[in-house]
C-alpha cells in the first residue's frame, strides 16, 4: 500500500484565530492560558481534519504561534543575552525575539527595551523567518520538550503524528553570527549542536514517535563544499538505536546539485518536490538505497490550483516502476502553510472559476486520491479522476483566462520603452530644480496605521452599508489627517497614508481585470501578520486609473512633494498566487503595462515623485546561480523599468525593498532615483559596505516597523552617523524599514519625529559646513 502524507498544516485557523489570540494577548486582552488554549484547539482540530481525510502520515510539531524556525532559537537556548536577561517567561520570550518588546517597569518587574531579531524570506515564498543569531559561546541546551509535548497530545487523541523538525545543517546554516562574533561560521557549530538533536530524536522514540521529518530544505540551493560535508557528519551522529527513523525532507528546488550529500546517508526515507522540479527524479532515485523509501511531492504546497490527477497518478507510478510500491509515499511537495485553509468557506467567487481551485483542506483530499489510485489503479477512484479531468479540461478551454488585446500589446513591447529618457545624473538635475528637496530628506514608505476606524467604514462599504460618497469623503478625511500629520513632523516628502486600501497587491489587482479574490484565504506572512493573495486567472489590463483621484487630491491640499504610492509588477505577480499555464515573464509584463498607465497617468495629474515598491523581486530569484537566475533578473528589471520609464527626467521614481538578502547590482540595474531598503535589524557592517558605491539615492530603514518599540533620537543619531561612514551625505534619504500600516499612532508619532529630529540635526551640521 502507497501512504500519504502531509508535510505541514496551516496554522492560522479557518477564521483566523491564532491572530486574534495572539494580538489581544500582546495588548494584554488574553491570557496566556486562554492563548495556548486557542493553540491546542487549532493543533487537535488540524490533526482531525487530516485524519479525517485519511491523510496516513500526519505531521506536528508543524504548529507555532509565531514562526517555526524561531520555535527552534527557543527550543535549543539560542537566545541572545540581551533577550535572556529578563528572565522572561518563554512564550514572551519568543515574542520578544520575534517583535522586539518595550515596557516600563513596574512594582514586580524591571522595563524592557529590546530590538526585534532579524527576519527575512523563507527561501522563495512570502513566508518570513525569524534569523537563528548565534554567538560562538552560545550554550545549546534543551529549553523544553515542545515537540514530545505536541506528540504525545496528538496520540492523546488516538492519532499517531510525525513530529517535524528543521534540520541541524539547515537551522544552522540559515542564521547569522551576532554583531560581536562576525568571524564566526554558524556551521562550526555543529558538533556543539548535534548532542542537544539526540537528546530530543531520544525524547520523541521514548514518547513513541516512530518516524521523524527533518527538514533540510537548504539542500536545494548552491551550498559551500563544508556544509554538503556537514550532512555525512550529522547524520551519521543522529541516526541510531535511541532515535526514531528519520525522514531526509526538501522542498522548493532542485536537490541534484548536492546529491552526493544524501547518498549514503542512513535515513529512512527522502522526500523531493517534484511539483517544481520533476525532471529530478531518476537522480534522486539513483541516489537512494536499496531500504530507503521516496517520498514523491507531487501536490502543491504553495499554489491553489488542483493537481492535474492524470498527469500526478502517471508521474508516482514511474516512481513506482524504479523504486517499487512499497518504498514509495505520496506526499504535498511542501508544507501547505502556504496555501489558505479551505475553500470550503468561499462563496463569492463564480462557480467557473471556484472548480478550478484547491486550498490546503481540499489538497489532503487529493494527496489521499493519488495514494489510493497508484495502490488499488485508477479504477478505484474514476468518480474523482473523471471530475478533476472536467476541472482541468474546463480551465483550459475557458474564455476567461486569454485576452488578445492584451497579449497583442505584450508583442509590441520594445527595448525603449523600459529605458529612461536620460542618464541619472541629469534627471536628478532636474528633480532638484522642480522638487526642492533638501538634504537628508525625509519620508515614509507609504502606508499610515489602518485603524478601527478605517476598517469599520471599509467594511461598511463593501457591504453597500453606506454609499459610494459616504465613504469618499471618509477616505479624503483620512488623508487630510495624514498629511496635516507629516507636516507637524516635519517630513519633506509626503504620502497620502493608503486609508483606501486594504492591503498593497490585493488593492490593485481588485481593479485590474484578470484577478479573483477570497472571502476569508489568509495565508501567514510573518507572526500575526496574515495575507489574502489575489488569484491570477486571466490575462491581466487596467480598465482605468487606480490611485490617481486620491494621490491627486493629498497633493492637492500640500506645498510639499506628494509621492504616488504603487506596487510594482514583479511583487503583484510572486504576492499573488499567479497562473501556472503561462510563464511568469509574460505575467509580469502584462502587470507592468497596466502600471505604466497608471504612472503616466499620475505624473499627468500632478504627481511628480512615484514610488513603485518591488519588495518582492529578490523573493522571486531562483533559488540557484545559473541561466535560470540570470534569465530571471532580465525580465523581472525589465518589468519594473517597463512600468516606470514612461515619465519625464524631472518626475522621481522610487522604489522600496523589504526583508531579503539583496543584491546591489540588482537594484542598480532597476535605475530608480530613489530605492528605500530595510535595514533596521541588519547588523553586519558588511551591509552597508556592499551599498557604498551605489550610484542613485537610497534610504537605509532606520526603524523596524514590525515592533511597537519607539527607538530614541540618539539612536537615530547613532544609526545615521554609521552609514556616513561609508555612504555620502548627498545621497542618503531618512526613512523607516517599511509602512506604518501595522503601527498605532503613539508608537508612530514618537518615531518619526525622532527619525526627523535626528535628520534635522544632520542637516544643519553639513549645511554649516558645507
């Protein structure tokens, strides 16, 4: 018999309940036994839901009420001393790790100012984990037993659960050494490291635990020859009588590169995604023992359409045909944390379109399908294989997904069209004629706190509880208050604050044609921070403007620069969930088309500094070096250059890039006046250095806007004054990391008032001596 499996289950609850808990609790609404009850709900109904489907292999460990890999930070004691000396209880801990924490003292307790860890991408997704930081005197030792305690409260209720683990290779070599150990090479710790794994794989097999999957996902990119080695040396270490059978899992990529450092290896089984890289298979098969099992990823974990059963049914039995029935496993290709929790609750979306779909609750079902057709044949489940044929045939032949208008203009588009009239050099001559900005400007990224108020008359809104002019003049309001706000503050380059829009993707797309959008398919960005990815289904136009009646208006009530506030073509495409019949070049240009229109249109209506945010263009770079990356970079620079070269010489456009490793030479060849990169938490000298000779202007975040800590104007003073160490004066603007949208207005007022105290201060110290 063929078992199925899930590696990963989302955590969020179908109605989002862990957000809720979580943020009450942290505003001091819950308590933290009403949060982990919230938690334990959400774990037993996941595993009966699973269970249920008929899912066989059922992970945990897979829940957290913040991020997985930070789990991993508490559970081995890598915890930075500046967390650590306030005997925090673990849960705040972990939250003050993740979003930093500041609180004044009390009678029972002392004040507590802390910075957040660094967070970045989780290798390709829109998923963010929180940086393992490690000191070379870090003591590794077990803080808990969290991943025995979620097991055995699985087999409280009857069902038996593979715990899941990130790896010891893979958590080591995605963290960073402190700002006081640069010269340490995370990856030397590993022998350290290795005794506290054994110690837990010997908790779990007391506990019952017969398998355990452990997540090597870096074993898909392009490792130093010290880490592939690294892999021989831990599991050999971990593999033995005291410890369950482990199960080698990888996901997003390619693992063929690093093939020789599974071979060999004493695991039970490995896992590969097929779904992204199926041409893999002979390889990963050759390279397993006659004993080891194969688990086929052949369900997408990070995509909502349905798995074409044909081809998925045929592609496991080649599996088959190598391996044998009994050393293969139908799995998703990665976690379906993903992926939104069911479609179940969806009502809105056309009946058409809806068939075509499967959420992560509808994806166990298809894992079960294709296990039980390569065991019993395709007989046993015609009903379902003959439905999913109809689904997928329909998709293909419907008239909704293609628009000849717009791949004919798609065909027209011509290498001048991504290029600028002139050089950097004598456009910003002309900026500074017509814009008069002063040095070290400053600004904000865009958004300005959503507040209860903004989100009760949305809401109003879309229920056709008020009219269309109500709420206008609500959101003119909004704006008004906004920019009487930065003028007090005394920011130089203003921003309307965004109170129209609900989120930066999903707000476009709900007004260009060939996008669908959820009721309630939220997916986990970071924490309590959650998305509902607009689906690409068709090809994509603009029908009319989309930001012009409200930018126009907030630069109609200012003397100062108002900057027009877009998301760039490449972001739209990787934060929405795209198409997988066309490739994502030809999704990006249509994108990119539809903003430069809009642009064009915005610089006509008097909006002469435009910011078009393309955080998510690093995200998007294949995973490894190679004619696919390189192919990559070309297109993803020509779309952002598509969409914003329309312009004259004297309009600025700026771009905006968040939470990624980046590549300076990626971001010069974008050609943006202005690119603003956060690096509130970055603490490596090295960062600065690598932007030092960057020919256009940028703004390095100097406050980490997913922590309610305000940071003092020394601070701002300190942070400012480093970067001149390497940066020139004429050429840095003064922002914070990202938008303000999840900030509430104390915390924002007092921060960038001493962002701008601290700018101000800098200002009159060059201009004297100038």
């Amino acid at each position: 018999m063929v078992q199925s499996a899930v590696l990963g289950f989302p955590r969020i609850g179908a109605q989002r309940e862990l957000k809720k808990v979580t943020e009450a609790y942290w505003s001091g609404k819950a308590t933290v036994e009403e949060l982990f009850k919230v938690g334990k709900d959400l774990r037993e109904k996941n595993w009966k839901l699973q269970k249920d489907a008929g899912v066989d292999i059922i992970p945990s460990n897979d829940f957290s009420f913040y991020d997985q890999v930070l789990d991993h930070s508490l559970l081995f004691n890598v915890i930075p001393e500046r967390y650590s000396k306030y005997n925090l209880p673990a849960i705040d801990t972990l939250f003050a790790m993740g979003r930093g924490l500041q609180r004044p003292a009390t009678e029972s307790s002392p004040a507590v100012d802390v910075t957040a860890l660094e967070m970045v991408k989780w290798f390709d997704s829109n998923y963010h984990y929180v940086r393992p930081t490690f000191s070379k005197n870090v003591e590794f030792k077990l803080n808990s037993t969290k991943p025995v305690d979620e097991f055995l409260e699985a087999k409280a209720l009857g069902i038996n659960t593979r715990p899941v683990l990130v790896g010891p290779v893979s958590y080591l070599y995605l963290g960073k050494a402190d700002k006081d150990n640069l010269e340490l090479e995370p990856i030397s710790l590993l022998e350290k490291l290795l005794p506290v794994y054994a110690e837990l794989l010997a908790k779990l097999k007391e506990a019952g635990a017969e398998t355990v999957q452990i997540d090597e996902p870096i074993l898909v990119l392009d490792l130093p020859v010290e880490v592939q080695s690294a892999y021989k040396v831990a599991y050999e270490y971990l593999v033995s009588e005291t410890a369950p059978k482990l199960f080698l899992t990888t996901y997003f990529g390619d693992v063929t590169p690093n093939i020789q450092s599974i071979k060999g290896l004493p695991v039970a089984g490995v896992h590969a995604d097929f779904v992204r890289v199926p041409e893999q298979l002979d390889e990963v098969v050759a390279a397993l023992s006659p004993s080891q099992i194969l688990s086929v990823g052949i369900v997408n974990g990070r995509n909502i359409w349905k798995t074409n059963f044909a081809k998925a049914i045929e592609f496991v039995n080649s599996a088959i045909a190598k391996v044998g029935a009994e050393r293969v496993i139908v799995a998703t290709s990665s976690s379906l944390l993903h992926t939104p929790v069911t479609l179940a609750s969806e009502k809105k979306i056309p009946a058409e379109i809806k068939d075509w779909f499967s959420f992560a609750t509808e994806k166990l079902a298809e894992v079960v399908t294709i296990a039980k057709a390569v065991t019993d044949g395709s007989e046993s489940v015609t009903a379902e294989v003959a439905a999913n044929a109809k689904s997928i045939s329909a998709r293909e032949t419907s008239s909704i997904t293609n628009d000849t208008a717009v791949r004919e203009r798609v065909a027209k588009i011509t290498e001048d069209q991504a290029r600028r009239k002139s050089p950097f050099g004598v456009r910003l001559a002309a900026q500074k004629k017509a814009l008069g900005i002063p040095l070290f400007p400053t600004t904000t990224i865009g958004s300005f706190p959503q507040t209860k108020d903004i989100r009760i008359f949305r809401n109003k809104f879309t229920k056709g509880e008020i009219t269309a002019e109500e709420y206008e003049k609500f959101i003119e309001k909004e704006i008004e208050t906004v920019v009487k706000f930065q003028e007090e503050v005394g920011l130089d380059v203003l921003v309307h604050g965004e109170p129209e829009r609900n989120d930066m993707v999903q707000y476009f797309g709900e007004k260009l044609n060939g996008f669908v959008f959820t009721t309630n398919g939220w997916v986990q960005s970071y924490g309590s921070r959650y998305v509902r990815p607009p689906i690409i289904v068709g090809d994509v136009s603009r029908p009319g403007p989309m930001t012009v009646k409200e930018s126009k208006f907030a630069q109609s009530i200012t003397k100062k620069p108002m900057k027009g506030m877009l998301t760039g073509p490449v972001t739209c495409l990787r934060w929405s969930f795209p198409r997988d019949d066309i490739s994502s070049k030809l999704q990006a240009q249509q994108l990119a088309l539809a903003l430069r229109d809009e642009v064009q249109d915005l610089e006509a209506a008097g909006v002469y500094v435009i910011q078009v945010d393309e955080p998510a263009i690093r995200e998007g770079l294949p995973l490894r070096a190679g004619a696919e990356r390189d192919d990559y970079v070309n297109w993803a620079v020509e779309s952002f250059r598509l969409a914003t070269s329309g312009v004259d010489d004297s309009t600025q456009i700026h771009s905006h890039f968040c939470y990624s490793d980046l590549d300076p030479n990626h971001i010069k060849a974008l050609d943006a006046d202005v690119v603003s990169i956060e690096f509130s938490k970055k603490d490596d000298p090295k960062y600065i250095q690598e932007f030092s000779e960057y020919p256009n202007h940028i703004g390095l975040g100097l406050f980490d806007i997913h922590s309610p800590r305000v940071p003092a104007k020394d601070e701002f003073v300190s942070r400012i004054a480093d970067i001149l160490k390497v940066y020139p004066q004429e050429n840095l603007w003064v922002n914070p990391d990202c938008g303000l949208k999840t900030r509430g207005w104390t915390e924002t007022r007092a921060s960038l008032q001493n962002m701008v105290d601290a700018a101000k201060e800098f200002r009159a110290k060059y201009v004297a001596t100038a």
